[in-house]
C-alpha cells in the first residue's frame, strides 16, 4: 500500500510538471494571438484608408473608371470579412484557452488537496479530468491551426515543429495513462487474490486453533484415565525426540542436583548420530513410552495439517509480488519475536515444572518426617507412662522401707534400747509404735493398690508366690487366672516379702520395657534440605558436562535475544532509509519543477523587456500576466504546505520512535527492578532457611541435654 501510494505521488508530480508546460505552452499562444490582432488591426486600418480615399474620389471618376472601382472595393469588403471573422476566431481561441487554463488549475489544487490515500474512482476521476484537459488542448490547437489556414499564410514556422513535439508529448501522456490504468487494474487484481488467500489463511488458522484445542482435550483425557504407575510417571517426565519419538537416555540430572545457574536452564539434548536414529518407530516402542495408539494418530493427522500450512505459504509466496516483500518482512519480524516470547514462556514452564517436582518431592519428605516425629512421640509418651511408674513404686518401695525402719527404731525403743525407762518415755515410743503400724498399714494398702493396677495392666502372672519365673516369661492363660485369684486372696490377708520382690520385679520389667521403647526411636533430619550433604556423592563426568552445557544454553539464549534486538533495530533503519529514499526522490522532482519555472520566469522577463522597449502592455497581457503570478504564487503555497506537512510527519515519527525508545528504557528498568527483587527474596529465603536450621540444631541440642538429663541416675535414689 505504501509503494502503490509513492506510485500515486510520483505520477502526481509528473502532472504538475505537464501542467507547469502546459502553462508555458499557453502563454506563448497568447502572444502569438496578440500578434495576430494586431496584423489584423493594420488590415483594418488600411481597408478604411483605402475606402475614403475611394469616397473622395467617387465624383471625379468616369462610369467605367467607378464600375472598375466597385470591383476594387467589392474585394477589400470581402478581405474586411474575413478579418472580422480572424478576429472572432482569436476571441474565440483566448476564451477557449482560459477556458483549458482554468481546467488544469481546478485539476491542480483539487490533487494538491486530496489525500494520499485515493480510492480507485477518485484515481479514475482523475485520470478523466487529465483526459478533458489534453482535449482542450488538442482543441486549442486545432483552432489555431484554423486561424492559420484561414490567414492563408504561415506566419510562424516554428509552430509545426513545436505542435509536432506537443502531439508526441500528448501521445506520450496518453500511453503514460494508459499503462497507469492497466496497472491500476493488475494491481486491484492481485490485491483481490491477497485477500482471498489471506481469508483462506485465516479459516485454516481458526481450523488448526479448534484442532489443537481438541487434540489438548484429548491428551488431557487420556493422560487422566491412563494408568499412574511410577515407571509411566517416569516415562511421561522425560523428553522425547521430535525426529525419531525415542526417549532421551540422559537421566542423570533426576538423580543428582545441580548448581542454581543450571537449574533455570532447560538443558537440549543432542540427536544420537547413530544407525539407530534413522529407523522408523515400531507401535511396541510407542506404547513402552506410555503413548497411546489415538494419541500418535492425532499427532500424524496434526503433523499432516501442518503440511498443509506449508503448501498454503508456499502458495502465496509463488503467487505474491513486490508489494509484499516489506509485509513478509515484518511478519518474519514478529515471527521471531514471537518465537522469542514462546521461548521464553517454554523456560518459565520448565522452570515451574522442576519447581512442582520439587515441592512435591519436598511434601513427600515432609509427610514421612511427620510420621517419624508421631511414631517418635508415641514412642517417648510411652516411655514417660513406664517412668511415671517406675516413680511411683519406687516412692512406694520407699514408704514402706521408711516405715519399716520406724517400726524397727520403735521397737528398739520399747525393748529399752539406748534409753531411760520412765512413763513418757513408754508412752512416746506407744505413739511411735502406732504411727509407724499405721505408716506401714497405709505403705502396704498403696502397695497392694499398685500390684493389682500393675496386674491389671501388665498381667498377674509374674506374682505367683515360691516361684522363681521372670517378669519377661510368657505363661498361658489358664496360669493367669489361677494367680490372679491367688494373689486378689493374698492381698487381702498382709504385705509379705513375695508381694515386695513382685513389685521390684514389676519395676525391673518397666525398665526393660522403657529400654524397648527406646530402641524404637528413629533418627530423624532436618526439615530443610542440606545442601552440604550433596557434597559427599562423588560428581562424575555427567554432571559436569550438564553444569557447562547448562552455562553454554544460558549464553546462547542472551545472545539471541541480543540478535533479536539488533534485528530489529536493522529494520527500522532500513524503513528510515526507505523513507528518506523516498523523500529525496520528491525533492528531486520538486527540483524538476522549480527548474521549469525558472526559465518560464526568465521568459517573462524576457518578454517584460521586449515590450518596454517596443510599446506599453496590453490590458489583456496584463491579465494573463496577473494570472501567471497568481499561479505561480499558488504553486508556491502548495509546495511549501507540502513541506510542512513533510515536516510534521517526520516530526511524529521521531516523537513515535522517541516513545518507542522511552517504552523499551522503561521495560529495562522495570526487568533489573523485578531480577533484584527477585535476588533479594532469594537471599531472604536462604537466610530464613539459615536461620531455622540453626533453631532446628538448638532444639536437637537440647533434646540431647534432656534425654541424657532423663538418663541419668537420680541421687537420692536409695539403692534396695
């Protein structure tokens, strides 16, 4: 659209310079004519002469001499006429060519005015008034050609040639629309078949669109009624070839993690060279990689729509013309562009897989770690039930070796032992001997309370009275309620020496039983990754050329975004230099132009000379004079309006590639704010994680301090 616009104003342009001609062309007929009426004026002048001189001499003359004078003036009558009639012509020829005149300027300012977006009937209404115009011309011309041939004589023998040159001039004109006419029509031609094939592209597209929504449906689909073992899983993860289908081998960085600056990078991997690669994929393979049978045929039909696409451009580019070649050029432009951008979004999605994967892995971790922290709890409140009973029956057993210890002293007491025999003494050690028989009554019944919890809970087979079985023995049940009944009537009767060992047996068996639980205690990590601990695995071969194929990939996507940039920044040179082409050919033309006009402004100086030193201007003269520097003035203001508005749009294109500029300065800014906060967050997040694996060694620590505390053997423990 834009070339087809340059061919319109340079077509233009080749008008005014016809029309500048033209005008030229003009004002030496009106001289000319000029000329013409005053050889007529003197014919005029002598035919009046010659009839008063004929008048005065009218008496004088005989008969034959006055019908011999009738004769003579018979003739100059008829010369009389035919001057008239010259004259009528002349009038005739300079209306006729105000007439043309008025004609071109009216063509002129209505081109000067229009827009340069023309539509076809407004460029055919064009053509048709250039059309009338040169038909007035021809007709100004055959006129005078008439005047001429009527006169009876060649006045001017230049005229032939300059009509000869003007009739080439006209017929050249004449092919010159001709060939734009035909362009014209090829050109509206071709851009209704663009535009039929832009509108088939454009069905295909929306096709393909519904065909790809549909194809994503059906994966979605069958990727969620498709069996989820971990080997599929592992499978679907990988990537696949897009030449030959085949898994890629290299699954060494599943296995082991790599540094942060390749973890952002999706790593390509290379086409095996091997014979193997060029085989065609057999419908097992398909099927071991977990890809069903419907799934691989749409992707034939879709890969078989995507041939189609091809022909469709192929098409177009066979058929397209030179008008397109700038369109091709910034759709491959924004092509790229896109391509960039689906790059870019492809990483991010990669990104953000890896980031699921390890989140899910990382809440795996912690739902195992949860169960070891409750199977650990269970584990220490059952430890802390057996202590509490250990406690307790050691407080018991300490009762009743205190209150033994009373009854003993009371007695020494009452035997007289270490003391002076009087009545308060006698009644003090009967109140000892009565406190220590009802400490001991009430050590005894929490004794005997205890036992039988202790039976009730862990069994009253391990009190059976003579024998010598462990704690840690199993018996049958029959023994159970045999003992159980055994030991209910016994604890009815007294504490004895068998229901005393029972009970150190009881805490013995606590013991062994807290020492079980102990066992039972998992190890447990920490809560965040170390990224230490990966530093004990030995890093191969593998792992390397991952790290440095990872920093080669990063270089290689920053230097073709860089590539992209410079790419664009390279066409919109080139567009500037296509415009300031095109610029300076409508400067040259301009050129052209003003170069006509001076020499028809020499001319007329020339001319202004010539009639001061003949004579003083003709009022007519002095009109078509007035005229020319009315249309030269005009000429004058349209080209310097042109000129501003030359100036205006390259003034908004600089204001637009100013803001193109302030927009991109802008995204840059905004793209080092957002990678800082990003580098800061990260640094807060390594710091918080710091920070609470160092709260998580503490309360490790601390743990240690209290199990190794619970551990310990108290001091006032008394040994039995």
């Amino acid at each position: 659209m834009r070339e087809h616009e340059d061919v319109q104003e340079r077509t233009t342009l080749r008008y005014e310079e016809r029309i500048t001609e033209l005008h030229s062309i003009i004002a030496e007929l009106n001289k000319k004519i000029d000329r013409l009426q005053g050889t007529t004026i003197r014919e005029e002048d002598e035919y009046l002469e010659l009839r008063s001189e004929l008048s005065q001499s009218q008496h004088e003359v005989n008969d034959d001499s006055r019908s011999m004078d009738q004769n003579s003036v018979s003739v100059p009558e008829n010369q009389s006429t035919m001057v008239t009639a010259d004259v009528d012509n002349c009038s005739d020829l300079n209306s006729e060519l105000q007439r043309v005149l008025t004609g071109l300027e009216n063509v002129v300012c209505g081109r000067k005015k229009s827009s340069c977006s023309l539509s076809v009937a407004e460029v055919d209404r064009h053509i048709e008034q250039l059309t009338t115009a040169s038909e007035h011309c021809d007709l100004a011309i055959k006129t005078v050609e008439e005047i001429e041939g009527v006169l009876g004589r060649d006045l001017y023998p230049n005229l032939s040639e300059e009509r000869s040159r003007w009739e080439k001039d006209l017929a050249g004109l004449r092919e010159e629309n001709e060939s734009l006419t035909a362009m014209l029509c090829s050109k509206e031609e071709e851009l209704n078949r663009t535009k039929a094939t832009m509108n088939a592209i454009r069905e295909e597209r929306d096709r393909l669109r519904r065909r790809v929504r549909e194809l994503q449906t059906r994966l979605q689909s069958v990727q969620a009624t498709g069996p989820s073992s971990p080997s599929r899983l592992t499978s679907a993860n990988r990537p696949i070839n897009p030449s030959t289908g085949e898994l890629s081998t290299s699954s060494s960085s599943n296995d082991i993690p790599i540094a942060k600056i390749a973890e952002r990078v999706k790593l390509s991997k290379t086409r095996s060279e091997s014979s193997s690669s060029d085989r065609p994929v057999l419908g097992s393979e398909i099927s071991s990689i977990g890809v069903s049978s419907s799934v691989a045929e749409h992707l034939a039909h879709s890969l078989q729509d995507c041939s189609n696409i091809q022909e469709i451009f192929q098409t177009l580019y066979s058929h397209g013309s030179a008008i397109s070649e700038s369109k091709i050029r910034e759709f491959e432009v924004e092509t790229e562009r896109l391509n960039s951008r689906i790059e870019h979004l492809k990483s991010q999605n990669d990104l953000l897989t890896i980031t699921l994967e390890e989140c899910k892995s990382n809440a795996e971790r912690m739902s195992m770690l949860v169960g070891k922290y409750e199977s650990n709890a269970t584990a220490l409140r059952l430890a802390l039930q057996y202590s509490e009973q250990c406690i307790e029956a050691y407080e018991l057993l300490l009762a009743l070796a205190e209150s033994e210890q009373s009854l003993i002293l009371g007695q020494f007491r009452a035997a007289g032992v270490g003391s002076v025999g009087d009545q308060t003494g006698d009644e003090n050690v009967t109140q000892m001997l009565k406190r220590a028989h009802d400490c001991r009554k009430t050590a005894e019944n929490a004794a005997k309370a205890l036992l039988m919890k202790l039976d009730g809970s862990c069994g009253g087979a391990y009190a059976v009275t003579g024998c010598s079985v462990q704690p840690w023995e199993s018996l049958s049940s029959n023994s159970h309620t045999s003992t159980t009944s055994s030991t209910a009537s016994s604890c009815d009767t007294e504490f004895t020496k068998e229901d005393e060992q029972r009970l150190k047996d009881y805490i013995q068996q606590l013991k062994n039983d807290r020492a079980a639980v102990k066992l039972t205690m998992l190890e447990l990590e920490s809560i965040h990754i170390d990224p230490l601990s990966y530093d004990v695995k030995p890093r191969g071969d593998s792992q390397r050329l991952d790290l440095e194929n990872a920093v080669l990939m990063q270089e290689l996507m920053a230097m073709k975004e860089e590539m992209a940039e410079l790419k664009a920044q390279l066409y919109l040179l080139e567009k500037e230099k296509k415009a300031l082409e095109l610029k300076l050919s409508t400067r040259e033309a301009q050129e052209q132009a003003y170069l006509v006009h001076i020499e028809h402004l020499k001319s007329e100086v020339e001319e202004q000379k010539e009639q001061r030193m003949s004579k003083s201007p003709k009022p007519v003269e002095k009109k078509l004079k007035a005229r020319v520097q009315e249309l030269v003035s005009a000429l004058e203001r349209l080209t310097k309006s042109s000129e501003i508005r030359h100036q205006q749009s390259a003034e908004f294109v600089n204001d637009l590639k100013r803001a193109n500029s302030n927009l991109v300065a802008a995204y840059e800014k905004a793209k080092k704010k957002h990678q800082n906060k990003l580098k800061k967050l990260e640094s807060q997040m390594m710091a918080m994680v710091e920070r609470h694996e160092t709260q998580v060694r503490m309360l490790k620590q601390r743990i240690a301090l209290l199990e190794e505390e619970n551990s310990r053997p108290h001091t006032n423990e008394t040994s039995l």
